[in-house]
C-alpha cells in the first residue's frame, strides 16, 4: 500500500522504526527492515533491506529534513513532540489538530 500525498497545513503522526540487521557481505544475506505509520496507518514492513557490512555501524543520530518532488510551501517544515524510542510510543495527538506554537525549545 503507497502512503498518501501529504497535504500542506495539516499535522501528521509520522513513525518509523528501523532495524539495521546483522552485519553481512552482500544484499543476498541482507536482513534489515523498515516500517512506518502515517497517523496510525502502516505502510510496511519493508524485510531484507542492507544497511550495513560491519557491526561497527550503530544507529547513533537522528536527522529530520523532508524532500519535495515539486513544489513546496515556502514556509518549511515544522516538528512537534519528537520522540525519539527503542519501543514504538504511537500517536500523541491523532486528531491532526495543529497544536500551540512551542514557547521552549532547545536542541543539543
């Protein structure tokens, strides 16, 4: 099942998880997966993905950004109550209400 087209001023409940499988060789013993939820709706499992040939590579850090196809509004992108989980936390807000402008916010 494709994921909808997301339309501009309305909020999301977008979830992914990500395991990044066992370090192996090459694609044909790949066994990572993907999945995500767009306000509760699964669009997924994605299975035997390759992510990685050393046991090194860890999933460390986080990274928001967005990819338009065509055009965009000018006015960006906005993030509220980001989680960051080893457990999947579900949506806080699934009404699609645009919450309160944030009055405290800081990054690390």
């Amino acid at each position: 099942i494709m994921p909808p087209l997301l339309e501009n001023n309305r909020w999301y409940c977008l979830e992914l998880m990500m395991d990044a499988g066992s370090a192996v060789s090459s694609d044909a013993q790949a066994n990572g997966s993907m999945n995500m939820w767009i306000d509760g709706t699964e669009y997924g499992p994605f299975n035997n993905l390759w992510f990685r040939t050393t046991p090194s590579l860890k999933i460390s850090i986080v990274t928001l950004g967005v990819f338009h196809h065509a055009e965009h509004a000018v006015e960006g992108t906005e993030y509220d109550n980001l989680v960051v989980s080893k457990t999947r936390v579900g949506c806080l807000n699934p009404s699609g209400v645009r919450p309160s402008p944030a009055t405290n916010v800081r990054t690390n």
